[in-house]
C-alpha cells in the first residue's frame, strides 16, 4: 500500500515509521523544513527510544521517505492519514481543529482515484464528518472514504505500542475503506491482533473514553494515597490487592504527582467540553479533571512539610525529574510545572536535573537551574524530591546523595524507595500513600 503520513509529529512519525516497517510505501509529511531537513539527516525531532534506528532501516529500505510538498504523495496514495495537532483551543479547552481542516482541503485538491482519508489525530466527535464534507465541497468528483483510527501509543514505548497493540480501532461509514483498512495492518494477524470496526462517531468517542477512564483510575489511586495517609494504610497494598481483581486490572493503578502529558490532561477536557455542548455532562471526568489540576498544586506544600514548614525560604530544593514520565523530553502539562514555580513562589531555589528534557524545560520553566546530573543538583540542598522515575533515579548512589545534602531528605513523589530502607539508611522520607512507620 502507498501511505502519505500529514504530519510528522509524535503519531505521524511513529505510525510512518511502523507502517514502512510492515512493508508499505510511505511518505512524511510536514509543513517545518527544519523538521523536514533534520529528518532527511537522519536525527530525530522528538525523543522516543528506537524510533531513530526504525527510520534509518526504512530509509534504506526505500520504504520511508520525508517531504516538505506533499502533492506527489498524496496524489499516489491509497491512504492519507491526518496526524497533526489538535491543541487545546486557548480560553474553552475544545481542541482546536483547524490544522486537521486545513490538511482535509490540502487533500481534498490532490487525490486522484479512490483514496482512505483517516484522521489519527485525536478528534472530537463529529469531526470525521465534517472532514467528510470539507473534502466534497472542494472536490465534489472525489472518490474517497472518511475512516477514524485513533491511536493509543504512549511515549516511551509507542513502537511496541503500534506493533503489538491490545487492539487497533477503525470507524468507517463506507465498507470500501474496510479492506484498505485491513491491508495496513494485515501484519498484525500474526499476533492475533483484534481490529474493531465500528462507525465513524463511535470509533471517535473510543480514543476520548479510553483517557478519560485512564486518567480517571489514575486519579482514583491517587485520592486513594491520600486516603492511606490519613489512616495509615499503604496505597501501593490497595492498588495489588484491588488490581488482582480481573475486573479492575492492575495496570495505572501507581499513585503519583498526578498524571500530564500530551494527552491526558487535553482529552479529558475537550471530551467534558464534547459532553457538556451535548447536553451529556459526563461529571466523573469534570471531576477528575478538577483533582488532578489541584493535587500537582499541592505536591510543592509536601515538600515544604517535610521540612517542617509551610515556606521555603532560603532552602534549596533538588528536583529529579521534569518530563512528565520518564523516557520522552516532553514536557506537556507535565507535574513540574506546577511543582517548581510553587516551590519558589515558597522561596526556594530550585535545583533540578532531567535526563532528556533538560533543554525544553529551559524553555517553560523560569528561575529553575538547571545542573548537569543528579548528584550535581542534589549539592548543597535541603531536601531531595524525585518528580519522574526514571531509571537512574531508582539506582541513585544513597550514600553519596546522603553526604551531599544539608540534611539527609527525600520527597519521593513516584514511591521509587522504600520507607524502612529509606529510614535504615538514615533518610527522612517521605513519599505517596505509605506509612511512615513500618
Ligand atoms: C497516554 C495513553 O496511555 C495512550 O494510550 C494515549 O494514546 C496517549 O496518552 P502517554 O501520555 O504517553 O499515553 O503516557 P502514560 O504512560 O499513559 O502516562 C500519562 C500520565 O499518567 C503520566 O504523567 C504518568 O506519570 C501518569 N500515570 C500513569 C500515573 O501517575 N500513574 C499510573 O499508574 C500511570
């Protein structure tokens, strides 16, 4: 199959990049010819593991390629996926669509012969048709199909998301997508993989209520941490002894700073915005999304009370962690955020090191410094708070980080430790839903 990918963001990239890797022809397209140039150099514009060494094999191959003019690609396809961004709309929170309409009319003057148009963008309900009639209106000869096929990859393991996915989610209206549908991702019937067919609408809502429940039993956890505090319980107990429990499943069930990214906190709001314009109010997620905006407020007061107080100043805090998970450098919505200009509002300086999003922190976050390693940032601190687990933050040297601190600390927002080894080791620690006394 001739693949044109609209977009070379996160999903565009990834979703090209797997598509050549199962065998069709694929083109990237993207408007930056700075994005455009660092690609055909080989470097990539977003950090994801593997994703570099995936596009090098396909370029050789002859399977992949990138252009800043998409006509040619488009033209030839037998599918165009839209896969550019969709904001949230500054001011309502609806996601802004207007790059997906103006990919829509960039398409609809180009295709020739019957083409599958498929938004993979995450799209409100609706919006499949009205790409639908955009593209008639331009082109009223067009032969082509409007098919939905939302993405779930996460960053940091988004290759093996797309490659071995739980399910892949197609919404169409026209049957003459299905068997184009179905070629694209014939290569995962080796692992048996289910392909959901559904209407174009429901496939739409699929990709809203999958975050807004995931996002939802994250936030379940975390009200649950809370609880545990307050009772002496230990939240990470609950989560197994719950999560065993076939019907609720353990997975995002790790109680934290609350969640960010790129997704969570834009599609929950756009779908209670969805809901709401329906006259649907879907209250759960208005109010899940209510508890995650206050809890990453309130994550700075924690570490000003395991130091005893309700300010900071004149302390000096070590911040481990900005991205807002561990292996991406996004920083979207991400718990920092909100976590380091509340510590200084409190008057703290802030020390913080990232592995890899050390350079778009800078970008978004004023008054932090920013230090070369973990042991650097933790120099001379009060108090250490790990904020994104990465792994060479479970691994920290105890010894050393206890020696170069004032005074031996820890906030472990993500319950990378363990209370009693913490406390043998001399550490004052304190972390998320666990007693304090073992
Ligand atoms: C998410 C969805 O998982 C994916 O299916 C969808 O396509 C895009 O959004 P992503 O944003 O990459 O993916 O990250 P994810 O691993 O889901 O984490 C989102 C946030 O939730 C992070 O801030 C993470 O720290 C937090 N989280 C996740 C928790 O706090 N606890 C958990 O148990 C799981």
């Amino acid at each position: 199959m001739r693949v044109a990918m609209i977009g070379t963001g996160y999903v565009g990239l990834v979703s090209g990049a797997c598509f050549a890797d199962f065998g069709h022809v694929v083109t990237c397209v993207d408007k930056d010819p700075t994005k455009i140039d660092q690609l055909n150099a080989g470097r990539m514009p977003i950090y994801e593991p593997g994703l570099e060494d995936l596009v090098a094999a396909n370029v050789r191959g002859g399977r992949l390629s990138f252009a800043l003019d998409g006509a040619e690609a488009i033209r030839t396809a037998d599918a165009v996926f839209i896969a550019v961004g969709t904001p949230s709309r500054r001011g309502d929170g609806h996601a802004d669509l207007s790059y997906v309409y103006a990919a829509a009319e960039e398409i609809a003057d180009l295709i020739q012969g019957f083409t599958v148009v498929v938004t993979k963008s995450t799209v409100p309900v609706g919006t499949g048709d009205e790409i639908e009639r955009i593209i008639r209106a331009r082109r009223p000869d067009a032969d082509f199909a409007v098919v939905s096929n939302p993405e779930f990859l996460r960053e940091g393991a988004a290759i093996g998301d797309f490659k071995r996915p739980d399910r892949v989610v197609v919404g169409l209206e026209d049957e003459r997508a299905r068997p184009v549908m179905a070629e694209l991702y014939r290569p995962l019937n080796l692992n048996e993989t289910p392909i959901l067919f559904t209407g174009r609408r429901t496939s739409e809502l699929i990709k809203y209520a999958a975050n807004a429940f995931l996002a939802m039993k994250i936030t379940f956890i975390n009200e649950m941490a809370d609880l545990c505090e307050a009772v002496g319980a230990d939240v990470q107990q609950v989560a197994r002894g719950i999560g065993l429990d076939n019907r609720i499943g353990g997975k995002f069930l790790h109680a934290g700073p609350g969640y960010g990214g790129s997704c969570f906190p834009k599609d929950t709001l756009a779908l209670v915005r969805t809901a709401t314009d329906a006259g649907a109010p879907v209250r759960l997620i208005e109010t899940t999304v209510e508890v995650n905006d206050a809890r990453k407020k309130a994550m700075a007061g924690r570490v000003a009370a395991a130091l005893g107080g309700d300010e900071l100043k004149g302390k000096t805090v070590a911040l481990l962690g900005l991205t807002f998970k561990p292996n991406t450098d996004d920083m979207r919505d991400a718990p920092s955020l909100d976590v380091a200009p509340a510590l200084i509002a409190m008057g703290a300086t802030v020390q913080a090191f990232d592995p890899e999003g050390m350079e778009e922190a800078a970008k978004v976050l004023d008054g932090v410094v920013f230090r070369d390693g973990p042991y650097e940032a933790v120099e001379g601190a009060d108090v250490v708070v790990i904020l994104t687990e990465w792994d060479q933050f479970r691994a920290l040297d105890l010894d050393r980080v206890k020696l170069l601190l004032k005074q031996p600390v820890m906030v472990d927002l993500r319950n990378v430790y363990r209370p009693d080894d913490m406390r043998a080791r001399g550490f004052r620690y304190t972390s998320i839903g666990r007693p304090q006394r073992a």
